[in-house]
C-alpha cells in the first residue's frame, strides 16, 4: 500500500456522502492493520466530521487498541500523533483519542506490576518527552475512570512514575479534573478539595470539551454533598450553552435539573438528549447510551409522578385543614352561645329568686326597697358581663387561626 493510492482514495472518498466516507475510511483502516502497517499520511486537522484522513486514521488506531488494549499502544500512538499532525492540532486529537480509547477497552486495566514494567519501557524510549508519558498517563487514568476506580485514579494520578514523567502536563486542565474525578469519590479526600480541583479545571481559559466532560461526570459520580445537585446543574447549564449539540451534556443537565427536583424541566432536557444522540458512529455505543439516558428518563417520570402526587396530598391537607379550622370556629361560637344564654338565664332567676323576699318584705320603704333591687340586679348583671367577657376573651385567645394553642392542641405547625 503506497501513501498516493491511499490519498486518493481518502480524497475522494471525502467528496461524497457521509456514510461512503465511513466505509473507505473503515475499509482503509483494516488493510493498513492487516498489513502491520501505521498510517503513512498526515493529518490536517481535528475534524472528526469530515476530514477523511483523521477518520481513517481514528479508524486504525481503535482497531489497535482493541487488539493491544496497553499503555505501551497509547506511548507508540502518541509518537505517530506526534510526527503526523502540526502542533496546533494536536491537543483535541489528544483529549478525545485517550479518553475514547479508554473507554472501549475499560475491560482491560493493566496491573500494577504490568504498569511499573511497561512505564520504564515508556521512560526510557520517550527519551524524556513529557508529551508521549502524558498520553500514555491519560490513556489508563481514562480506563479508571470508566470504572469508577476512584481511589486507585486518584493514587495513579499522584503517585504512578508514568504519571510524574509527564512533567508540565500535570498542571493541564485535563489533568486536573482527572484529579477531581478521583477525589470525589475517594473515601480520604475531603469534597472540600475535591471541589477545589474541579474549580481549577472548569475554570481554564479556554476550556475543551474533554474538559467540561470530566467535570460535569465527576459531579455526577460523587457521592452527595451539599449543593452537589445545584453545581451540576449550573455546570451543565453552561456546557449546553457552550456546546448546543452535545448530547452527554444534555444528559447531564437533566440529571442536575432531577437532583433539585425541576422535573419538568429534566424531562424535557432528557428528550433533547435522546434527540441529538446519533444512531451510528464508532466513537460511541449508540445501545449503551440509549439505555443509560432511557434509565434517566424513567427516574425523572417516577420522581414528576411523587411531586405530583405529594402536590395533591398538600392541596388535600391543606383543604382539610380549613374545614377543622371552620368546624372548631363553628364549635366555639356555639359554646360561646350557650354560655351567653345559661348566663343571662342563670342571671334572670336569680334576680327573680333574690328579689322575692325584699319585695314581699313589709318593713321597707319603697325607696329602700328599690336600691335593693337595683344593687342586686346591678351585681347579677355585672356577673353576667364577667362570665361573657371571659368567654370571649378566652376564645378569641385560642383562636384556631391565631398563633396560640390551647393546652394539649394538636395544631399542626
């Protein structure tokens, strides 16, 4: 296979549809892998859309590392990517081959002791390049993460040789929220420096995709803390604006938008995720995505169902709770009724009873025996106008809908 045929074959392959420039590009890729050749051409760009040259070349090196899933692949990948692509091309074709690559093959972690053994074979043929360990690091920093190894990110990160030779790459945003992902979920590291780290990433000016997508995961993937829900929602408010058409953060962002109980909005941001999820590609497992966001989309529609269902039992609570309102303001102003009649009732036969022996008493004048009815009817009166004001003023005191309960009240607070 000379580098002019496979040219024009891209070439051509580049002015037509979509799906044609697929298969070339695949049919490309197989030939050069069962020749045990790499791909002899250079790359132009980061398109991943349209630039022929970049699909064939993604093409050949997934097949690679689904053969040979090592980090030794990933050093011997970073070297090709290195003298076939212009500097300024090369940081987003970087991001997405280590953590894509990763991805496919998270069913292969290297051990420990295959990990030391290949980093000293990395070490010693990088010749002290920082940018091919760097690749190399990223390439098994993204296999844990795809497996939630937390702790053992974290400790890779920090500690592995492979990792330190990567030098000045550490600092790199990439890096850092690699980082964050670790200490999230990490059982000795507070979420206060977790948040620390993602904080430094997000933060990068500018920012890449890979980037937004590790942060937004890591929320994800923590364990609760306060705000948890809230960060990740404004996170991905933000990666939506920043990237319309991506997907991934769609879902994120519904998932942010559940965990503050918008569901309604999270419906309808899981809808679009569904929506712009492409049906074909080889950087992504359509099936697997699906079914994650179906998942997401069935817990979004049981939580909308319970806050309905919670709305409903408020309105009801809240109903009932007037009507014993008005029942108890119905039973107190009929107590108060009855206690104003047996008052004036009681009152007016006393008076009657009491005046009995000074009207029929002979030996009082009529003047006298007038104030003495005057004074009795007077202290009945005003014993009536005692028990009255009381009853009122105790009544209105427990009012059901004042701030005080009577003793042994069950008013719901």
């Amino acid at each position: 296979m000379d580098v002019a045929s496979i040219n024009a074959r891209l070439g051509q392959a580049a002015s037509v549809d979509s799906r044609e420039l697929d298969r070339v590009c695949e049919q490309v890729a197989a030939e050069l892998i069962d020749a045990d050749l790499e791909p002899p051409f250079r790359i132009p760009s980061a398109d991943f859309v349209t630039d022929a040259w970049l699909i064939c070349a993604d093409r050949y090196w997934r097949r690679r590392f689904l053969r040979e899933p090592t980090v030794e692949v990933a050093a011997r990948c970073a070297r090709w990517l290195h003298d076939h692509t212009e500097p300024q091309v090369r940081p987003d074709i970087i991001e997405k081959w280590t953590l894509g690559y990763a991805f496919i093959t998270k069913g292969t972690v290297e051990s420990r002791h295959d990990l030391t053994l290949a980093t000293g074979r990395i070490v010693e043929a990088a010749r002290g390049s920082a940018d091919l360990c760097y690749f190399a690091t990223l390439y098994h920093a993204g296999k844990l993460r795809a497996n939630f190894s937390f702790d053992e990110l974290r400790q890779f990160l920090e500690s592995s040789l492979l990792a330190v030779a990567a030098g000045q790459h550490r600092d790199d945003p990439l890096f850092t929220s690699l980082r964050a992902f670790g200490a999230f979920g990490s059982r000795t590291i507070t979420t206060g420096h977790a948040l620390e780290l993602l904080d430094s990433a997000w933060g990068a000016n500018p920012r890449s995709r890979a980037v937004v997508d590790v942060c937004l995961h890591a929320l994800a993937a923590a364990p609760r803390f306060p705000g948890r829900g809230e960060k990740l929602r404004q996170h991905a408010v933000d990666a939506v604006e920043e990237f319309p058409q991506d997907h991934l953060f769609r879902f994120r962002l519904a998932s942010g938008q559940r965990m503050c109980g918008d569901y309604t909005e999270a419906l309808d941001s899981i809808d679009n995720a569904l929506r712009l999820l492409p049906a074909i590609g080889t950087r992504i497992s359509h099936e697997l995505l699906q079914e994650q966001y179906l998942r997401e989309r069935d817990v979004i529609e049981k939580g909308l169902d319970l806050a309905e269902l919670a709305a409903s039992q408020q309105t009801r609570w809240r109903t009932q709770e007037a009507a014993n309102r008005e029942l108890r303001r119905t039973l107190q102003t009929s107590a108060v009724r009855a206690v104003e009649l047996v008052t004036v009732f009681t009152a007016a036969v006393a008076f009657v009873v009491g005046s009995l022996p000074i009207t029929l008493t002979g030996n009082l004048g009529f003047r006298d025996r007038a104030l003495l009815l005057a004074i009795l009817g007077g202290g009945l009166l005003l014993f009536a106008f005692v028990i009255i004001a009381g009853t009122w003023i105790i009544t209105g005191r427990y009012h059901p809908d004042s701030d005080t309960a009577p003793p042994n009240s069950t008013r719901r607070s």
